[in-house]
C-alpha cells in the first residue's frame, strides 16, 4: 500500500474539526485499511482522527480528525498510519509524512 493525502484539507467551521482525504495505491494481497491521521501546525494545533475501513477496491480514503488547539488556513504537518489487512495473513502496518494546505 501506498497512501498519501491531498494537498488540501477543510478546517470545517466552528473550528473543532478538520477534514482531509487521499490517494491509496494497493498490493494484490491487501483486502483494505484504516487510515489513522494526524496533523500538527504551530503554535500549538493538534488534530487526530481515524477514516474508516477503506476497502481496496476505492482509490481515496477521508477521514475527520479531531482538533486540539487552534489551527489556522495554510500548511500543516501531516502522518498517516495505515493498518492494512492482508488476504489470508497478519495485517501490516505503513507510514507516511506529508503536508496539507488547510482552508478554513
């Protein structure tokens, strides 16, 4: 699996919460994933959310990530943590660091 996120993620109004997606490549063996996001922006945001089971046959995973903290529009640090399941083995686990133009 090959995840990444969109350039661009939503501050959804009111401020509590952020919603961002992504581009998945998948290996013949992967039935799909959970996507666990985090995004971080200084001075002090914090944002963590997890998508839900996206299955192999989708190319975009989304996700709503709760907000900690204040983020404000422009870039944000991104992680994503991906928990794959594999056909007919132990599920795998997959990294990726990004960044996201946030817009409010």
């Amino acid at each position: 699996m090959r995840g990444q996120f969109h350039r661009d993620g939503a501050i959804v109004p009111g401020g509590g919460t952020i919603q961002v997606s992504g581009p998945v490549d998948w290996e013949s063996d992967e039935a799909g994933a959970v996507i666990h996001a985090t995004l971080t922006q200084h001075p002090g945001g914090r944002a963590e959310g997890d998508s839900v089971y996206t299955p192999a046959t989708a190319d975009t995973w989304f996700a709503t990530l709760t907000v900690e903290g204040a983020f404000h529009n422009g870039v944000a640090d991104a992680l994503g943590v991906a928990t794959v399941t594999i056909t007919g083995g132990q599920p795998e686990v997959y990294r990726w660091p990004d960044q996201v133009v946030l817009h409010g």
